[in-house]
C-alpha cells in the first residue's frame, strides 16, 4: 500500500511530456505536443499531450487521461504499480506499509523458484548452443524445422541432455535448494532418487506477462520414446496453466497495436508466426480456454481470431469453449487453414504479407462459423436442425450486449430460414435459463447484465402461499404514459433516422441502425411492449409493417380502419409537438428533434427503463411488507435479494441515462 500522500507527491512531480516521451515521440505544435498515437494504428499524428493540463488525448481511437492513465494503458500496469514506476523516475520514496512475516515468506518462495527457472532456461540454453549433444539433437532439431537464430535466442529456447540426472546435479553444484528444484518441478524425488523432468527434450521457457520464466514445456525427440511428445512443467506457486497463455509477454504489445489477438495451438505455431514477423499470437498449449487465459487477453483486446488448422473434428470439439469468449463480450473470428496445413506450416511456407493477406480474406465470424458448420452437418433432418439451431441461439443469447445479439438473431433467422421472432423467443428462454442457472449457483453471480426485466421472475410463483399484493391505484399503463407515448411518437415522426451505428464486420464498416430498428429491437429483446392498449396496438402494426416493400408507415397509420389508431398518429405527427419536452426547458437555445435524435431515442428508452424496474421494486417491497410478521424468513431474505438485484439494475440504468444526458 501507498501512503495518500506520497502518491500526491508522484502526481504532481510527474510531467506528462516526460512520461509519454519515454515511449513516444513528440513535437511541439502550439502550446501542445503532437505525435503518433501508441494506442491505434496511425500514418497522421492525432495524439495529442498538453503540458498545462498535464494530460495526453488521441482523437483517433478517443485514449486519454493524466500520466497515471497513459502507464497503466501502455504498459499494462496497475494503478499502484503505475505509481511506483513513476516514484522510481522521479526519485520519490514510497512509504509502503509494512508485508507481515508470512507474507515476505510466500514472496521469498516465489522469488526463489523465479531465479531457480532464470538458472534452468540459461542452463538449457547452454547446452544446446555448447555441447555436442545439444548441438547435434537439440539445436538440430530447431534448425530443421526452419527456426532463425533470432527466434531461437528471443524464446529462450535450449535443450536438457540425455543424461538423467544432468540438470538436478549441476542445480545442487551451484547451491540451490533441492526443496525449489522439486518445488519447480525441474527435479523429480522417486525412491530416494533425484532425476531431471526433462530428459532429452528441447525446451520451452513458459513467460509469465513481466517476462520471466515461470515454467518449461519440453518436447521429446526420440521417436522410439514411450513417454508424451509434449510435457509442461506441473503446477506450482508461480505457474498455472489454466491461467497462462505461451507467448503472451512477446505479443501484448502487438495485441494492443493491432487489436486482436490471434490464437494459435502449440509453441512452435507461436514461433513460426513470429518469424514472419506476426507477433500479436498466442498459444492456449492444447487445452481449451480457460476463464483466465479469456480475461489475460482480454486486458490487451477484445477481438480474438481463432486459427485452425482444417480438421474439422478439432474444430466441433473447440466450439464451446469459444462461447465463454463470446459470454465475456469479445469478438470471436474464425480462420481455417487448407486441409493439411496447421499454423506452423503455413507460416513457413507464406510471407507476412501474404500471411496477413490470407487470414484477412479468410476470417469468419464465429456465430456465422458455427451456424454453416452445425447446418451442413444438420443437413435436412429436421431433428438434428432444430438442435442445431438451439446451439446456435444458445452463442447468441450470452452475448452480453443487446444490439450485437439483435443483429446476430436477425441474421441467423435469415442463414437458417427460421422466422425471427421464434429465434429471439428462444433466445430469451435460454437467457432465462442461464439467470435462473448462474444466481442459484454457489455463490451466485452478482449478474448486473444478466439480469434484465425480460427475465425477471416475480417470487411468490414458488411459493403455496396467497400472496395478497395490494392492487396498483392506478390505471394499468399510466405510470409509463409518458415514455411509452414517446417512443411511439419518435418511432411513427422519424422511422428512418439514424440512431447508431454498430461496428460491421471490416473495418470501416458500420452497420446503421434507424429509429425504428433500435426500438423494436430493444423492445423485444427485453420483451417490453406497451401497457397502453393502444399504444401495444400501433407497436405490433410497427412490428409487423416495418420494412414491407411499399409500406409508408406513416400514411398507413392516418390511414388506419382503426379511428383510435388514426386518430392518435395525426395527434403524434402534428406539428408543434415536435420539440421534446425534456429539452425545451433545458436552456435557450433547442436544437430540432431530427438533429439530436440520437441522444433523444436511448435516452426515453433508459428512462422507460428504469421506470419499469422501479415498478418491479415496489411491488416487491409490497410483498415484503405483507409478509413481514410472518417469521418466513426464507422467503423474506429471497425477496430482498430479488430487490438488491433489481436496485443494482436501476443503478445502471439510471447511470446509462445520465451518461446520455451529459
Ligand atoms: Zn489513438
């Protein structure tokens, strides 16, 4: 821990040209600075650092802060160790509070294997560039495989001889720890004797994210040999596989440069992509994705591109780890490679260019991926379909954002000819079923975008109990008068502006979405719809109408059989009641409805909402009340949970909508 007010001392000592010049070059322009942004890829300069203000800002990709902020976000540190960086430039002393005995134990035991793993990979090292064997068999190996010097030496790659003990002896000779070496796992203890792990392998240093050595993977050579090709290092206080990624500490700059992360199998895949000069690669070493490995790329990107090689066994056998990618709001692509190619080889045989070139053309999205996968193999069994198309519902409905899962259903519904509606049904039950699945599980999961009114279940239904909730003292619907007649109105005034634009699958490309969209897709997905009659009546002719080739939504609406209906669309079209009430109090100065329909249209929907949340609040309060006395503390304690999460919901919704407003 630091003291407040050393780190007001770091703050104020730091100079912010000073910091951001360490890693980037800068010109004067002005009263700023100006160069190329770190953060994006760039040809003109747009970031920008002002001196004055002591902040950096790029009006490319939007990155911006203090120099706090530049560190963590270019060098990927935390906000104490983004202090302690800046201390150690500025000569501050950090007055940390004091590590308890066992604490600085536990530290002197993972600094020790560390410095037993910087012995053992230099140990290897050597005997692979020095000794004939090494040379010969280990280095032989490297070579014939098409791995540069540069390679070679950038991975820390070496080789452990033959001789069974070898490593262990010279660890004891030059004073470490026997407890370390098997600590470590480069030494095995078996019947009172003390063996190497490694025998005869080319060696793999595994790098923590700082670069240091935190475990090996070896490869036998002997083709005769019984044991496993491949064996890792076992688990240990510094190493975890689960949470461990093979050349995460060469790529993470790239990662963030190029935004992607390119995912590979097997070390050497990783090696051969370097070599071609593509370094944003990571192997996950043969075991599907872990939760840990998704967050340790996540820090860097959120775009992931899966490479394969074209077996497509190995393929169907992978697809659901990647829908953990998708739960945790990444961007999952998909490249095959040809049949008979794996990564390594393709990227022996292609130069970077037309490396690059190839995965540019080839990349699938992965919902895109797995539903022509699932189909050709469903062909036309209808049973086999209909799972099928579950599979697929079920990677859509986790996509924890609304408007790409809106997308992904209405494209599915079209790649598998099955009517829009059915699919997002669908994909609200499995949505529900997760939520049900994930807070009844241990511990639960706080959930904040799980948990939406779509699936919102009110308690007593478990329960024999009568429930006698108060009956509401007003007319169904009035509560939401107000948002439910605005939506309506901007929906009927300006079906075809543009409310957002979401990112399409290249870049540069933007997939617009209209008034009209946003809200029918927003709607439906929560399962909201109108509690006004009326105003439900006009929204199903929207769902149904919209988009019919020759249908002018408005004039069909004046137009209507029905007199309520046509009767309420003149009201909404009239002129005059053009200008949103909300703004129009807000100072002298009113823009028209048509320029800020972009603010105006999420910001009802927030509010419309957030209301209806607050409605779901008091009812249970209701509840809460009517039970109180009772001594069912079960059923008390389940609804104030209910409640807990459903305040954490308004939360959000009332931040969303003054996120709008400003
Ligand atoms: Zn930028």
């Amino acid at each position: 821990m630091i003291d407040y007010s050393t780190i007001e001392r770091i703050i104020t000592a730091a100079e912010i040209t000073d910091v951001v010049g360490d890693f980037v070059s800068l010109k004067k322009r002005g009263v700023n600075f100006l160069g190329l942004c770190p953060f994006h890829n760039e040809k003109t300069p747009s970031f920008t650092v002002s001196p004055s203000k002591g902040i950096f800002k790029c009006f490319g990709c939007g990155k911006g802060g203090n120099s706090v902020n530049f560190l963590m976000e270019h060098e990927h540190l935390t906000y104490p160790d983004a202090l302690r960086w800046l201390a150690k430039k500025y000569n501050i002393e950090i007055a940390e509070t004091e590590e308890s005995a066992e604490e600085l134990q536990h530290k002197n035991e993972r600094e020790s294997m560390m410095v037993l793993n910087e012995f053992a990979w230099k140990y290897f090292s050597r005997m692979m560039n020095d000794s004939e064997e090494g040379r010969t068999i280990g280095f032989g190996y490297f070579k014939e495989r098409g791995f540069r010097r540069d390679i070679i030496e950038k991975f820390q790659l070496g080789y452990s001889p033959e001789q069974r003990d070898a490593f262990v002896q010279e660890a004891l000779k030059s004073g470490y720890k026997q407890e370390y070496i098997v600590k470590t796992g480069l030494g095995i203890e078996k019947n009172d004797r003390f063996f190497d792990r490694f025998s005869g392998r080319v060696m793999f240093p595994i790098h923590s994210l700082s670069g240091r050595v935190i475990g090996f993977g070896g490869r036998i050579l002997r083709s005769d040999a019984q044991a496993a090709k491949y064996l890792n290092s076992p688990e240990s206080e510094i190493y975890h596989k689960s949470a461990t990624l093979y050349g995460i500490n060469f790529a993470r700059n790239a990662m963030v440069r190029e935004d992607k992360c390119i995912l590979v199998e097997g070390y050497t895949d990783v090696l051969s992509m370097h070599q071609t000069g593509i370094e944003n690669v990571v192997a996950s070493s043969g075991t599907s994705l872990t939760e840990d490995q998704i967050r340790l790329i996540k820090r860097f990107t959120s775009n992931v591109t899966i490479l394969y090689d074209g077996d497509p066994a190995g393929i169907k056998a992978s697809l659901r780890g990647i829908d953990m990618i998708l739960e945790e709001g990444m961007h999952v692509r998909v490249v095959s490679l040809p049949v008979g190619e794996d990564p390594d080889s393709f990227a022996r045989s292609h130069s970077s260019s037309a490396m690059l070139d190839f995965l540019k053309e080839n990349e699938t999205d992965f919902i895109r991926f797995k539903t022509k996968l699932l189909l050709e193999e469903a062909g036309k069994d209808p049973i086999k379909r209909s799972q099928m198309i579950q599979e697929v519902v079920r990677s859509v409905a986790i996509i924890p954002d609304r408007i790409e899962r809106t997308v992904y259903l209405q494209e599915c519904s079209s790649m598998l000819g099955v009517d829009e509606q059915t699919l997002f049904t669908e994909a609200a039950r499995i949505k529900r079923k997760l939520w049900e699945k994930n807070r009844s599980g241990p511990g639960g999961r706080s959930g904040e975008q799980d948990y939406s009114p779509e699936t919102y279940q009110p308690r007593q239904r478990q329960y024999d109990h009568p429930v006698d909730a108060p009956e509401p003292d007003v007319m169904p619907g009035a509560l939401f008068e107000t948002e439910e007649r605005e939506i309506i109105r901007l929906m009927l005034n300006y079906p075809d502006k543009i409310v957002i634009e979401l990112p399409g699958e290249h870049k540069d490309e933007v997939i617009p979405v209209t008034v009209m969209d946003f809200f029918l897709q927003e709607m439906e997905t929560d399962n909201l719809v109108p509690e006004n009659p009326l105003y439900a009546r006009v929204f199903k002719e929207f769902q149904e109408k919209w988009g019919t080739p020759g249908v002018n939504i408005q004039t069909m609406l004046t137009n209507s059989q029905d007199p309520e209906i046509s009767h309420l669309a003149v009201d909404l079209l009239t002129p005059g009641y053009q200008i949103s009430k909300i703004h129009e109090k807000g100072g002298a100065y009113v823009r028209s409805e048509d320029q800020i329909i972009k603010i105006l249209a999420p910001e009802i929907l927030a509010s419309y909402r957030s209301k209806k949340v607050k409605q779901m609040i008091s009812v249970i309060d209701d509840q809460i009340h009517g039970y109180q006395g009772t001594d069912d503390d079960v059923l008390i304690t389940g609804l104030l949970e209910d409640r807990r999460q459903l305040e954490e919901l308004r939360k959000a919704y009332s931040k969303e909508l003054r996120r709008i407003i400003i």
